[in-house]
C-alpha cells in the first residue's frame, strides 16, 4: 500500500479515497439534513413545533437536557425563540432551561462576563410573566 499526503490510499490496482461511497447514506444524510431544516424553520415560526417535529423524526432526544444541549449547540435557531420557549411556563420548558442553565459553563468568568454570555446566546420574552 502506498499512501500520498493527502490521505488517498492506493492499495493493489484499487482507489479508495477514504470517502464512503455507498449512495444509501449519503441519501440518508440528505434526508436528516431536508428534516432539521424544516425543524429550524418550524422552530423560527413556532418553538413548540419545532422541538416537537424533530424529536418525532428521531433528531432531537426527548429528555429536557437533550433540548437543552441542541440550543446551546446549534447557532442556526432563532434566539427570540428560544427565549420564549425557555419562558414559557409548561413543566417540560421549565426543566429544558435548568438543563440549559446547568449546561453553560461560565467557568473562570466574572459575573459581568458570565451574566453577558448568558443573555447573548437567547433573547429575553418581551412579556413580564415569562420572565
């Protein structure tokens, strides 16, 4: 086997580029991908549905931390949003924004520093109540 720099292999006559070319998965991660685009543009008109379609087609887990984990790591969702969906009073959101409080790490910040990170990655609900 022969290896070049740039990590294609050529091993007795045959090419591999380090690439799977199975079709059958590339169609499926097409698919995933269709589906969490039409979550986040569900989530951008209605939280609730969003969060709701994707983890009925398996892409978001049900539990409050798995919420909490895909706000904090997906930079595509509507920060308004997730702010009203953070403030609204159902016991599932509550207990999706203590997952997500908990999630954050401040670590080695100052309370300014740590309070500013943490009010920029949602906006506050204009209503008193979900706040």
């Amino acid at each position: 086997t022969a290896e070049v720099d740039s990590g294609v292999s050529v091993a007795s006559g045959s090419f591999s580029s380090g690439f799977d070319d199975a079709p059958e998965e590339f169609e499926e991660r097409k698919q995933k991908k269709a589906i969490m685009e039409k979550g986040l543009a569900l989530f951008a008109e209605k939280p609730k549905k969003g969060v709701k379609f994707l983890q009925e087609n398996g892409l978001l887990g049900l539990e409050p931390v798995d919420v909490a984990q895909f706000f904090l790591s997906d930079d595509r969702l509507n920060k308004t949003q997730l702010g009203d969906y953070l403030g609204d009073n159902t016991k599932y959101n509550i207990d999706v924004m203590y997952a997500y409080t908990d999630l954050m790490d401040c670590a080695g910040l100052s309370f300014v520093a740590a309070l500013r990170k943490f009010l920029s990655e949602f906006r506050l609900p204009g209503e008193a109540q979900k706040i």
